[in-house]
C-alpha cells in the first residue's frame, strides 16, 4: 500500500513538472583552424602494372568558415614516367561552413595519368604524385573588447574591464587571431583604444600573398614568395589603421601588429561598455598532399 | 783466573747489569744478566738501559717492563735462528743437486739407470724407460747371462731401431738417399737421451731438438691419415703446439721453434722438397695437402679482407661521399656468371696425360633484352700470351644465356705443354654485362628554398616537408651484378636560380662483387631530365655524342673510343675501381624543367655496358711417371 | 466508550476556553519600520531581457524598483542602462530614466513603493560587421538621493562622577542601533558623560553594498556611467544634517565634519563626534538622540544577454 502511494507520488510530481524551453543552439561557423582539408579517396590506384592508366582521386572539403572562390589545383607528376591524361590544373571553387550549411562544401578531384614505361632492368618503380592546392582566403574574426575610458577606476562598478582576450580556437580559418591585447591611451579628457593584435598559422599549410594564391600552383616565383596578409580592422563600424600592414605571416610563428584610429575618442560620457573588434585577414593559402606509387614490371613484359 | 781478554776487533760488550740495592723480590739475577748478555748483541742500547734501570731504586717497578721486551727479544732472535737454518738448508739442498747430475748415484741391482728425466720428475719419461728395461729384464735378461752380452745385445737393439726407422721413412716416402742418415741422427738421439750414455749437454741438445721438431713430427704424422680433411686439423695442431709451447716452455723457446717451423713451411711453397719426397707417397700427399690447406687459409684472408675492406669504403661513402646507394631488389639475389666447383680430375698426372680442370658455369638470368654472352677460356697462370699453354674448352667455349643457366665446362691442357713439375691453370669467364641506375631529383626556385628555410630556422629543415614528400634525401638505386653505380647532385631539393647553370651529377663506379675485375666499359649512357642539357663529363666536351633536348630527356651515349679512353684510360686494365665522373650541366629550359609547378620531380639516368671477368684456379703436377 | 467520552470533553472545555477568551477590539499597532539595511531593490524583471535574442529584433528590458528603506525615492532619482556598445543596441536613452516616486516603509506602511522602469532598445544588424554573437553584460545602475533616520535612546549624567548616592536613572553606556531602512547605517553611538559635558561618538557606516555620495543635484548627475564620474571627493561622504537631542540640534558641535558639512566614510565606515553641555544640576536622565544623515546613493544590478546573428 506505502509502496503504492510512494509510486503514484512520483508519476504525479513528474507529471507536474514544468516543461523547460529548449533553445536551438546555432551551429557554431567560426571556431576550428582549417580551411581546405584534402586527401586521396580510397578508390585511388596506388598500385599499377607498367603501361598502365591510374585514376587519382582526392576529396576535397572547405571545413573553414570562408568561401574558396577561383581556387587552383595542380598535381605534380614525375612526367618522364607519369603521363597525365586529364587536366593536371584546374580552378575550383568550394562553399564555406555557414549556417545553412554548417559542413561546408565538398567536391572530388580526379586525375588519370598513364605510364609510359620504367627503366629496363628495374622490375618496380616508385613514383610520388603531389596535389596542390592554391587558394585567397580569409579571416573573419569579430571579439568584444572592453572600451574603459575611466582608466582610473574611479567607478569600481563597471559592466566589463579591459582586459587581454584569448582566442585559442581559431576562426575557422587556417591563420588565426590568437589573442587580442586592448590599450586604453589617454587622450586629453578621454581614451584612444589601441589594440595589439596576433596571428599565427595554425593550418597545415603554407600562407602566401593573397595576389600570388594562384601563382603558388603554378610555379611563378615573387609574389607567390611573400608570405602575406592583408589586415582590416574596424570597432564600431569604423576602420582602424593598422600597422604593420600586410602582416607577414611566416611558418608557425606568432605575429604582432598594432590597429587604432587615432580620430577614435572615448570620453567618460561614452562609459564603459563591450564593444566588438573585427578584425579580417585576407591572404592566399597552399595545401599540399603526395600520395606514393608502386609501379610494377610484369616478367616479360614488353616495353610501352 | 782473570778473564780472557777480549780478541781484538769485538765491540766492547754492554756491562752486565749489577743487582738492585734490595734486590729483585722472587728473581734470579744471573739468569736474567745472562738473557740480556744474550740479546745486548743485537740491541746494545736497550740492554744499557735495562741495566740501569735494574739497578736504580725502581727496580721492581721496572721489571715486568724488562721482562716483556726479553720475552719480545728472545722471540725474535728464536724467529732469526730459524730462518737462517732453513736458508742454510736450502742451500745445502740446492747445491747437493746441482752436483747430482756430474756424480749418479749407485743404484740398486736391477734397478734402472737413474736419469737426468727422472731427476726432472717427467712421469713419461720415467715410464717410458720402466717399460724398456722392464721389457729387457722379463724378456731377454733371462736368455742372456748377465755381464755378458748387455753390450751386445744394447748393439743389437740400437741397430734394430735403426732398421725400423729406415723402413718407416721409407714407406713414409722420404728418399733413399736421405734415409739413412736421418734415421741414424733420429736413433742416435733417442738412445742418448734414453740410456744418458752422453754427457748433459749432448742430451740437452737432443731434448730441445726434439721439442722443436716434435711439433713437425706429429704434424706429419697426422698427414699420413689418408683424408683430405685431416690436413686442416694437422695446421691446427702444429699451431696449437707452437702456442703450448711458447706457453710452457717460455717466450724463448716458443719463439725459436715458431722460427724453425716457419722456414720448415715456408720451404714447403717452394719446389725444395720436390727431390726429397717421392711423388704419390704419403708423404708427398701429405706436403701437397697442407699446401692446399695453406692456400685455402690465405684466400680465405684475402677474400674477408677484400669484403671487410670493400664494404667498409662502400659504407664510407655512403656516408661522406657524394652519393648514396640503394639497391634495387633483385640486385642482392646473385645476378651474374660464377665460376662454382672448381677441381681437377686427378691432381697428378703423367707427361703423356692430359690435365683435365673443371667447374660449373653458372648464370642467373637478369631483367635485360640483350642476351649474355659469356666467354671461357684456360690456361697456365702467367702464360696467357702462349698460345700452347691455353686448354680447349669443352662442350664448348660460348655460352649464350638468356635464363637460369648451369652447364659443366672443362678444360684440357696436353701435360706435355705444361712440362713436369707443378702449375697453375687458370680458367676464367668474361661477360658483357649492363648495370643501371636512376637518380631521382626534385627541382625547386632557389628563392622558394631560401623563404622556406627562413620560416623554418631549425636544423635538418627540408622544403620538401611542405610537400608532404616522405622520402627527402633519395638515393641512386641501380640494378644487381658486378659492379654498382652510384650517382649524386648534391642537397635535395635542386635549387634553380636565374643562371643557366644546372646541377653536377657525380657518377662513382665500384665494385659489387668480391671477386673479378672490370676489364672494359663498352659504353656509358647518361640521360639528364627534360630542361637540362649536358655541357662536359669529368671536363671533356660530349656534345657531339648527346641528343635530344625540348620537351625529351638529353642523353648522351659515350661508346666512342677516345672518349671512353679519356675516361677509362687503357693503361688501367683492369679498370682501377673506385672510378668517379662528374657531369656538369646547363639548363637549357626552365619553363620545361620545372614544367610550371613550384615543385619538379624529375630522374637522372645511366646505363652502363662493360666488360667483367671471372676467374679462378687450380693447381696441377705433372710427373714423368707414376708411382709402381 | 470511557476514552472516548473524555476526548469530547476536553474537546469542549478546549472550545470553552477559546471562546471565552475574549475579543478585543483590533487595533493597528504601529510596527517598528526602522529597519533594514537596503534602500532601493533593483531587479530585472524574468525574461526582460531575455537571455538569448538575435539581432535586427528590439531589446525590451524592464526593471523592477523597490523601495525597501524609509526614505521616498522620487523625482531626480534616475536609472541608467549601460556596458553595450551603442552602434549596436540603439535607442536607449543615455541620460537615464527617471526613477518614479516611491514611498519609504513608514509605520503603517509595511511595505514601501514598488514600479518598473522599462527601456526599449534596437538591435542593428550583424551582417555588416561580420559578427557572429555579442555578448554584452547590460548594467543598470541607479543613482538616487535618501536619507537616514537614526535614534537611539542615550542616558545624559551631567555629573557622572558626583559623589552621592542617589539612585541614578540610567547610566551613560553604548547604545547599538543597528540599522535604520536606509543603506547607510547608524550602528552604534557611544555616549561619554563628562562633567557638564557629554560626548557622543555616532559610528556609521554603509551597509547598503553600493556606493555614498555626496549629496545634491551635480554629484548626482555625475553618478551617471555616462558621466567623467564622480571623483575622489565626492564619494564616502554623507551629510550629516541634524543631530538633535532633547529638541537641541548640536550638529554644529559634530566633528569631523568639512565645510558643507559632510563626513567621509573610510572603508565604509565613519565615525563623528558630538557634544552636548547638559545643566549641570540635572539629574541623569534617558532622552532620544536623532541623528539624521542625507547623502546619494548608487547601486547597480548586472544582466549579460547573448546576441546572435540571424543572418
């Protein structure tokens, strides 16, 4: 009888419980330090007999949170044993992560290629075939900053306090804005907020100018060298002058450059409040994959 | 009576030490004066002091002090005492045997003649000579009235001894002429190291000629077993005993008997015992098997040297040179021609007979369109140039193979063109053979290496990382057989600059195999890749022998005589190894070199034809008639 | 049967002596309403703002004000919205909204004034800036004048060390008032009887957990998070406008005070020393101590919301 009423207790207080409102959460865009992720599909021949065709295959998707727009991509092919059949470069364009497409866009890249013979004597050979892919990216990094003219706290009551903001997981590009180190200089009666700004590669890949993002496939030299971005930076809708700009962005090695408007003026009417520093990177990128090949003689096989 | 005076010379003696004033309670003064009159000798200053001290007042108070020093004293003295008798004794000992020897004791009736061994404790000795007269009291005493015949009988024995020594080196081989003598020199010193008839140092000298030419005897003795393997374990004992001996025996010794038995052996390679030792007997198997022995043991050596010293260089360079090797796979598999099972039907052999020399031809088939041809020929080593001195091959002197391929080859020599005596026939194989190797090489801009580098400081960084190439430091690799080939340009990735200057190739040749030798490079095929054009190998100009060019591969095709002769220089045949060439490049096109990449993967190639020889031998003698 | 007989009858007797017991005529009685250590109570009301909203939508955000203390809050009070930035969330009124009258708890008035305050905000759009969420921490802070009210009942010895044995009345100790409905407290006032003098040392301190201020119109203005702020010599100080004992106002006898008659709070707390020369013929006697501090006040409340991104 106890154990039935103690039953009939619970179903009724969970009966009685209050619904909570669950929220959709939105799927997070700008997180992650990758752009193009690429790798040879399985269905790739790594193994041919000599004279023979190979499909090389290599999925490709933009897992970044920026569009790849008129993208190259180039395979590179030890010619005097691997004859491509197919384009060897083509442009190629792929959609970022967004809302309405939260994986971003992927597509397959296909090469045929044919050998035309290995050395006699030797029964195998063990050829390397590279893909590259050049491209302009960008990124988009958008973090609130406290603007606090009352440097000298003289109200202890603030709704957010200057201070340096870490960013330790990318912007869903491969350069990321690792931290961002706000400076409230006074100005008179007010505040010029100074920002210093780094970056770093976090990707798999190389940076180079944002002009020479097609010139890095093909070979040309100079500005394909450069290893590039260009900044933009802006609080409150309004650009800030960024020094230096481009930024070089070199290996894995964080750098440093400073954004401020010196028209930018906050006086104590302005109080303190979080504000939103944007901050854009435009730049080209290459990724580079190489797949091993095993090419093998027949006994007796003739020539080509 | 007044007392004696003291002989001159003697140092004064320590005054007796007078009796206390009160006297020493329990104590016999003249006692204890006597015991430290006695040790005053050795210790005069303690004994004056004790005297004082006995004599003052505090007499008592000193004594158990003095007495402990006198027990302490007498000990020593008693130790002394001890010690020098037994020295005395010793030398009593020593000298009663040193005179022993000149002076034998008499010994008992029937008992054996005490010896010079016996005194030397040598159990065998000692039982050997048990034995003999043990045998001559049992056996022949009884038959010969004693005082008699002993002389006579001795005679006989010494000469029957003789006689079985005669025979026995007779049988063994050792000729007639000879053979009297040596067994009388062998008899004469066992009867005088036996029956010590001969004064010491005769039988000294016998002892010590016997432990130099113990090791010979039984080294020849172990040669008469009839196996063709006992030779090796005959060097082995005769090697163990110079060791045993230098051991034992002292460093004096073993050195002089390693002297004899090297100039013994050393004999043994020259044709002095070809008069001494009758052919076909034991012994003359004997001497030819340890000389085949000695020969197998020396190309033993020199074969593991040549390898040690070979693969060491190869491992050298590989690590300093300009140039790294890899072998393509088949290449470890013995690819080539061999010379296996090398013998002679019958290494004796008559003037009227032939001398036959076989082995087995054999070749593995290797991945090429031409056929090998392979040349075999014979003749005695050293007399290459005359013509009756080269042996008809037989099924026949060509063999063309294209597979897997074994075939028999013989090889007769008329005797009568060698002549008596021993040889050396010599049967080699020569073949065409092609190896080739391929480089392959990766083309970047110098600027992009340079910007690479500058973003990546650290050590060992390689631009090709960004590429995701693994294998960043590639090697030659080129194709099994005599020799390999290894071809280097330097760091990797190739750095292009503006200038029309390309990379160097370094082409080194060397040898592969232990054996054989390069006797000639036919031709030498150097392909660059497309975009580069060869400008000179190893400083001479070959434009004239190179083709192609634009978008094809540049190659040149080095068969012309003067130009292989000023690589190869004829005065070196065979061809010296380890050969370097060098090739210098330009490059003649960019655009197709780097083929609009910023990366150009691209090979250097080389084929080389040549001419290998194979050779082995085998020794032969040839008598003027066998053996009845 | 028995038991149960003797359970109606107690039963009844308990009835009996319910009912007999008299009713009296109710009267309001007055409540002691001088207490309490808050003034205004600031609250957002639930869900305004809510705590997820998406740009290009308004942004309501109510507030809910209470006057918990003794002291009406009213005209010239204000309330301020701030810590966002205004190029994204506009047409919140930077000067603030007037906090409307609101009685003080009296003593037949238990509860004091309760209102909203409402703010109606627009959230621009985020598409143009690349903005993916905003995440302010919206502050409300208000800025209000108020007063307290303290009395404490103290014994005045004009002659505390006269040596007779009269029975006193009282004898001059400390006197705990703990806190009196307003943020700044009178917490205790430590009588020291002299000769013809007695001393009264009146500890304040803020109980409140905001920030005193000068009172009057300018320090007020500049108690705005829009204004250069309040500076060093504006804040801890409270005015001590009366202090009174048996209708004798001896504020002027008060130290320390400055010139416009303020004292500073160190720490959060202050004390102030008065005197008052009571005849010295008196006998000891217990008589109220009015104390009456004015000063502003400034408290704040903080809500973050989170702004996303809708296109």
């Amino acid at each position: 009888m106890k154990k039935m009423v103690f039953v009939l207790l619970l179903l009724v207080a969970c009966q009685f419980q209050v619904p909570t409102r669950k929220i959709p959460e939105s799927p997070v865009i700008y997180t992650g330090t990758s752009a193009l992720e690429a790798s040879f599909n399985p269905a790739t021949m790594g193994n041919l007999i000599m004279c023979q065709q190979a499909d090389i295959y290599v999925d490709v998707k933009n897992v970044g949170a920026s569009d790849i727009n008129n993208g190259m991509y180039s395979f590179i092919t030890e010619d005097q044993y691997l004859v491509p059949l197919t384009e060897r470069q083509k442009k190629f364009s792929l959609e970022g992560k967004s809302q309405f497409n939260p994986k971003g866009g992927f597509d397959q890249i296909h090469l045929r290629v044919r050998n035309t013979g290995i050395l006699p004597q030797f029964e195998t050979y063990n050829p390397e075939i590279i893909f590259q892919a050049c491209y302009k990216y960008s990124t988009f990094a958008s973090t609130q900053v406290c603007i606090d003219p009352d440097i000298a706290n003289l109200n202890p009551r603030k709704s957010c306090r200057s201070e340096p903001v870490l960013l330790p997981n990318g912007q869903g590009a491969p350069v990321a804005v690792t931290k961002i180190e706000p400076y409230m200089v006074p100005e008179g009666d007010g505040v010029t907020p100074v920002f210093a700004i780094f970056v770093q590669n976090l990707g798999p890949g190389a940076v180079v100018a944002h002009e020479g993002a097609e010139a890095a496939c093909k070979g040309d030299s100079g500005l394909a060298l450069l290893n590039f971005a260009n900044v933009r930076a802006s609080l409150q809708n309004k650009d800030l002058k960024c020094d230096p700009n481009p930024v070089k962005v070199e290996g894995s090695q964080e750098r440093r450059f400073v954004c401020q408007r010196k028209d930018m003026l906050f006086g104590p009417s302005a109080g303190t409040f979080s504000a939103v520093l944007t901050v854009q990177l435009d730049y080209g990128y290459v990724n580079s994959l190489a797949l091993p090949l095993d090419i093998a003689r027949l006994p007796g096989q003739e020539p080509c | 009576m007044p007392d004696a005076p003291a002989p001159p010379g003697r140092p004064p003696a320590a005054p007796p030490p007078s009796a206390p004033a009160g006297g020493l309670p329990g104590m016999d003064i003249s006692q204890l004066q006597n015991r430290i009159k006695k040790i005053a000798a050795r210790h005069p200053l303690w004994a004056a002091g004790a005297a004082i001290k006995l004599a003052g007042p505090q007499a008592t108070a000193f004594l158990p002090g003095i007495l402990a020093d006198i027990a302490r004293f007498e000990a020593e003295i008693e130790t002394q005492e001890r010690e020098k008798a037994a020295a005395e004794e010793r030398k009593r000992e020593e000298g009663r045997r040193r005179e022993a020897p000149s002076a034998p004791a008499p010994s008992a009736p029937g008992a054996p003649a005490p010896s010079e061994h016996a005194g030397a404790d040598s159990k065998l000795w000692r039982f050997s000579k048990s034995v003999f007269h043990n045998t001559y009291d049992l056996l022949l005493k009884p038959l010969i009235p004693p005082g008699v015949g002993d002389k006579v009988l001795r005679i006989f024995l010494i000469s029957g001894i003789l006689a079985a020594v005669y025979v026995v080196l007779s049988k063994l081989g050792l000729r007639t002429l000879y053979n009297i003598p040596i067994s009388g020199l062998l008899v004469v010193a066992v009867v005088l190291s036996v029956y010590q008839i001969a004064p010491g140092p005769i039988t000294t000298f016998t002892r010590n000629l016997l432990l130099i030419f113990g090791g010979i005897g039984g080294f020849f003795a172990l040669s008469m077993i009839p196996s063709p393997i006992i030779y090796v374990f005959a060097t082995a004992f005769l090697a163990a005993y110079v060791g045993s001996v230098w051991l034992i025996a002292g460093r004096k010794k073993g050195a002089i008997i390693l002297l004899v038995n090297l100039v013994f052996f050393g004999l043994l390679f020259t044709g002095v015992y070809i008069g001494m030792v009758e052919p076909g007997s034991r012994l003359h198997n004997a001497v030819i098997g340890q000389q085949q022995v000695f020969n197998d043991i020396g190309d033993f050596f020199v074969g593991f040297w040549e390898t040690l010293w070979s693969g060491g260089r190869k491992a050298y360079f590989k690590l300093t040179g300009p140039y790294e090797l890899a072998v393509e796979e088949n290449s470890q598999q013995p690819l080539g021609v061999y010379l296996e099972q090398v013998g002679t039907t019958s290494q004796f052999v008559t003037m009227e007979d032939t001398v036959n020399v076989f082995a087995e031809l054999r070749s593995r088939a290797f991945k090429t369109d031409k056929e090998l041809v392979i040349n075999v020929d014979c003749y005695e080593e050293g007399k290459y140039e005359l013509k009756d001195k080269h042996g008809a091959i037989t099924p026949r002197s060509n063999f063309t193979v294209a597979e897997d391929e074994q075939a028999p080859i013989d090889c007769n020599i008329a005797a009568f063109n060698l002549g008596p005596g021993s040889h050396t026939v010599t049967l080699e194989a020569t073949f065409d053979f092609q190896t080739s190797s391929y480089l392959r090489g990766y083309f970047m801009e110098q600027a992009q290496i340079r910007s690479y580098k500058r973003q990546h400081p650290e050590e060992g960084a390689n631009p090709l990382e960004a590429f995701g190439i693994a294998d960043r430091n590639p090697i030659a690799v080129y194709t099994g057989g005599p020799l390999y080939v290894g071809m280097g340009v330097g760091q990797q990735p190739i750095a292009i600059t503006n200038e029309t200057y390309g990379p160097t190739l370094t082409i080194t040749i060397d040898r592969n195999w232990p054996e054989g030798d390069l006797i000639k490079v036919n031709s030498l095929n150097i392909a660059v890749p497309p975009g580069l054009k060869i400008s000179k190998v190893s400083g001479w100009q070959v434009d004239k022998y190179c083709s192609g060019g634009g978008d094809k591969e540049y190659s040149c095709v080095l068969n012309n005589v003067e130009i292989l002769k000023r690589l190869f220089p004829v005065d070196e045949t065979p061809v010296r190894l380890r050969k370097n060439i060098r090739v210098e490049t330009m490059i003649a096109d960019r655009g197709v070199l780097m083929a609009k990449s910023p990366l150009s993967i691209r090979s250097f190639k080389l084929t080389m034809d040549y001419n290998y020889r194979i050779k082995k031998s085998q020794s032969v003698t040839i008598k003027e008639k066998l053996p009845t | 049967m028995k038991l149960m007989k003797k359970s109606v009858l107690v039963l009844f007797f308990l009835l009996v002596l319910i009912g007999c017991a008299g009713r009296k005529a109710e009267q309001p009685q007055p409540v002691d309403f001088r207490t309490g250590t808050q003034g205004l109570y600031l609250s957002f009301v639930s869900n305004l703002p809510p705590p997820k909203l998406y740009d290009r939508e308004p942004l309501n955000i109510m507030v809910q004000v209470e006057n918990k203390g003794t002291e009406t809050v009213g005209p010239g009070d204000v309330v301020f919205l701030s810590g966002f930035d205004t190029s994204i969330i506009t047409d919140i009124p930077l000067q603030g909204v007037d906090i409307p009258t609101l009685e003080g708890r009296g003593p037949f008035l238990p509860q004091g004034g309760v209102d909203t305050i409402s703010f109606r905000g627009r959230i621009q759009p985020f598409s143009s800036r690349r903005i993916d969420r905003y995440v302010p921490t919206l502050l409300l802070t208000a800025c209000y004048h108020y007063e307290t009210i303290a009395s404490a009942q103290v014994c005045i010895d004009p002659n505390p060390f006269a040596p007779t044995s009269i029975q006193k009345v009282c004898t001059p100790s400390t006197v705990s008032t703990g806190s009196q409905g307003a943020p700044i407290a009178v917490t205790s006032v430590e009588v020291e009887a002299a000769p013809q003098k007695t001393r009264f040392k009146i500890n304040v301190q803020n109980v409140g957990g905001g920030d005193v201020f000068r009172a009057g119109a300018d320090a007020l203005r500049k108690c705005s998070p829009y204004a250069a702020g309040l500076t060093f010599d504006e804040v801890d100080f409270i005015r001590l406008a009366d202090v009174s004992i048996s209708n004798i106002h001896i504020t002027e006898t008060c130290k320390p005070r400055d010139n416009s008659g303020h004292l500073r709070l160190v720490n959060g707390q202050a004390s102030i020393y008065c005197e008052y020369g009571a005849p010295p013929e008196q006998s000891p006697f217990l008589t109220p101590l009015n104390i009456v501090l004015q000063y502003g006040y400034r408290q704040s409340i903080a809500r973050q919301v989170e702004i996303r991104a809708v296109s």
